[in-house]
C-alpha cells in the first residue's frame, strides 16, 4: 500500500567512527554464523522499540541496527515490530498482536521514550474522574494510577510476557540514549535496572560500549541517533549473540515469587490482556483494522487525519506529527463502538498533548459517559492510556462508546489506537450475599466486586 523507501544512502556520519563499528560488526557476525553454522542452527531475533528502532534518524531501514545485523548475517532472522510513538506499556499489554512468531532472543528498546515521556505517564495516566466531576484533565488524574502504567510496571509486565510465553527465549534491554546535557535530563540509563535484575535480563548500553566516541554520534530531533549509533548498536547486539550462542544453555529463570512494580489489585497476573490494536502488518502506523478487531466506525476513520493545523485553519501536511495513524475524527459527536466481555478491565489508549486534540466522551455498558481531556501541559509523542475501569457482571457483551466530545478552536481531533482488556475473575464475598458493603458498579449502584485472585506474594496459575 506505500511507496517503497528510497535506495540505501551512504552513511553521512562520522567516518571514523563508522568503519570502528563496522569491522567490530563483521568480526562477531563472522564468528556468530560460524558457530551457528556448526551447531546446524539458525537464531530469530525479535525488535520491540519506538521511533529510535523504527528508524527515525536515519534515511532508510538498511541503516538501522536491525538492518545491519539482516545485512551482516546468513543465520540470522531479525523481525523489527517497533512502533514510533510508543512506550513499554504497548508491548507490555500486546505482545502477541505484535510478534505471533516465536523468537529466540528479543531486544527491548524503549528507554529514551519511557524517561521522556514515561515518567509523565505516571501523573497523567488517565483515571477515572474524581468523585462529583464529569470532566477531567490528564495532568488531573490521580497519582495512584499513574505508577500502574510507568516504565518500571511496564517492564516487568513485558518481562513476565516474554518469560511465560517463551520459556526459552533470551530478552535484551538495549538503551540507546543521549548523553544527559543538563543535569535535569529525562531519565534513561538504567531505567529499568532493578526490573532487569530480578527478571535475569542482560542490560545493553550504547553510551557505555562508546565510550568518549559516543560525541560523534548526531542525534536527530535530539534523540534519535544517526547511522554511526545504530552500526555501534548492531555490533554490541551481535557481540552479545555470539557470547549467548557460545555459552551452555541457561537454564529457565523462575519468575519473582513478588512482583516489583505490579499490581495485583489492579491486575492479573495469572492471565494476559487481550489487545485489539493493530497487528504486525500494520503497527508501524499504530492503526488497528475494523474489520477483523470489530470496531464500528460512526464517522470515525482509519484514514490518515493530520493532527496539526496551521494558524489560517488550513493542514499543516508536512508535520512529523501527520505520521501517527488511527482510528481519528474531529467532527463533533462521531463515534467509535466496540464490545468487551462482562467483568472486564478495561483500558483505551488515545493520542494525547497535541496542539490540536479535544475532548474524549466514554461510555461503558449502561453506565453514563464521562468525559476526558487530551490535552496535557506537557507535550509528548506518544499514547496515553485512559483507564476505563470495569464492566459490569451483566450482560455478557457490552459496548464501548467513544464519541468526539467538544468543539473548541484550539483543535477536536480524537485519534484511537486500540482497546485493552483482561477478564477479572469474581472472588466470592465473605459476607455470603456478594455484596460488599460500599462496593459499586460502573454505574455507581450497589454490586459485587470483581477482584484478582492472584494476589502480592500468592503462587499463580499461569493460563495461555
């Protein structure tokens, strides 16, 4: 459906640095094939990552680190499935949507977004609107929330994913980041450290690997590096899956007996979340399918809708900004339908902070609509998470109703990417009669509280 990108170009980045990282490169792809050529084997390697992996920075997929490894190797198959504009939450909540394939090793590139943008995501995940209001803003959201959808849960729900679905595969975290300039700097070395330690994860550091060199890496946009950066990436990845290769089979790594970061009350751990979102064809673009995810478009559209507007009104067409796709209308009172199973957490994700983005009304089951701001005081790129809550136990199938809002000047555009849910399992009431004294529905009427079984420091049953 699109264009080809153009012809590889040469490298415009230091050359020095370049031919350093290219040999480095050859010597251990030579060696990696070599050895896995003596063992009769092949290796799969998976990418999940943002901009960075996706290529922004670079002029054409041949140049990123992916496409040097693809290039260098004979044994090696490298499936990238980053997605600009995201963070670890994404693969965190979809894997599946975005690698079906079984992989051996699996490279986690998401640090530069997460300390971004992430650490926002703490403070301005959107909850539920506080007692009395109908109508909140993202930077009002409650701080309890936020830490549920960070960089740290994100992670190690990733993790778990990874160590669950694929007993035998190896994840990487790979952190490409800038030098911090200023000493207030958006976190990004070791952001994750400590979810890697307890989950066996090996940490790969770009800037660590460089050393000094690293100053003669550009950095596009201030965060994306150049092709010099991804040469330096793809022979530090490589030299990291010929030692692996090497090396006797680790055995299984048991999962923490207590998570670090997760929620137990807010989650399950036992199960994972079903993702309607787009999958591996097209998540590049963010832009889910409504055909096969059972979406139902009332003026909403997958066509691209540009999330800028120059002063006069008219399309700021040539904005990175334009790139992020969905499903997106900003005509007032179009709306997007989709049904979710009874008992359910649900969770949508939208775009957020842009100039040009109103409000969001969401409604679930019989409950009423309640409306949510997308603009933050802070910019960013990427999703954010509106935190839907629960459906009711009755009935089995409900609908979920998102409609454009508002009108205001400043811009209407509601854009979504996808729909999360995971089905809570009820636990039985003490009290014998279901009800919970307090306890509500979505509708705020008295009712029985569905809750995880798998608690903090419980065993769990794992159920695929």
């Amino acid at each position: 459906r699109f264009a080809a990108p153009p012809m590889p170009q040469n490298c415009n980045a230091d050359a020095a640095t370049v031919k350093h990282w290219k040999s480095a490169l050859a010597r251990a792809l030579s060696a990696l094939d070599a050895t896995l050529a003596l063992a009769g084997r092949t290796l799969t390697v998976g990418i999940v990552g943002g901009s960075i992996s996706a290529g922004s920075g670079v002029n054409h997929p041949r140049l990123t680190f992916a496409g040097e490894l693809t290039a260098g190797s004979e044994r090696l198959r490298v499936v990238n499935r980053a997605v600009r504009a995201t963070g670890s939450a994404f693969p965190s909540f979809c894997l599946e949507e975005l690698l079906p394939e079984p992989v051996d090793v699996l490279v986690v590139e998401f640090a530069t977004n997460d300390g971004h943008f992430g650490e926002a995501m703490r403070d301005r995940s959107l909850g539920a609107p506080s007692s009395g209001s109908s109508t909140m803003a993202a930077h009002d959201s409650a701080h309890d929330r936020g830490p549920r959808l960070g960089p740290s849960a994100s992670m190690e729900r990733l993790l778990r994913r990874v160590r669950l679905r694929w007993p035998s595969a190896e994840p990487l975290i790979l952190y490409m980041c800038r030098p911090p300039r200023q000493p207030a700097a958006p976190p990004c070395e070791g952001l994750y450290s400590d979810v890697a330690t307890a989950y066996h994860t090996r940490e790969l550091s770009l800037a660590k690997a460089m050393g000094e060199a690293i100053s003669n890496v550009a950095w596009a946009e201030g965060v994306h590096p150049d092709c010099a950066g991804h040469v330096a990436a793809a022979a530090i990845i490589a030299a990291e899956l010929l030692r692996r290769t090497r090396e006797r089979p680790s055995e299984h790594q048991p999962l923490p007996t207590v998570p670090l970061h997760l929620d137990a009350s807010w989650e399950r751990l036992d199960v994972a979340w079903s993702c309607r979102t787009c999958d591996w064809r097209s998540c590049d673009r963010l832009q889910p399918d409504a055909a096969s995810h059972g979406f139902v478009e009332r003026g909403f559209s997958t066509a691209r809708v540009p999330t800028l507007r120059t002063p006069s009104g008219g399309l700021a067409v040539h904005s990175w900004q334009t790139r992020k796709w969905g499903f997106a209308s900003d005509t007032l009172g179009d709306a997007l339908e989709l049904s979710v199973p009874a008992s359910s957490h649900v969770q949508v994700a939208l775009l957020c902070s842009y100039r040009s983005v109103g409000r969001v009304g969401i409604s679930l089951g019989l409950g009423g609509e309640r409306t949510y701001d997308l603009r933050w005081s802070d910019r960013s790129s990427q999703q954010c998470i509106v935190d839907v809550g629960r459906s009711a136990a009755k009935p089995p199938i409900q609908e979920l109703r998102l409609r454009v809002a508002s009108e205001r000047a400043e811009g209407n555009l509601v854009k979504v990417f996808g729909v999360y849910t995971q089905v809570m399992r009820e636990r039985p009431s003490p009290l014998g009669a279901g009800d919970r004294p307090g306890a509500r529905d979505l509708r705020g009427a008295p009712g029985r509280v569905s809750e995880p079984t798998c608690a903090r420091g419980e065993g769990c049953t794992v159920e695929w």
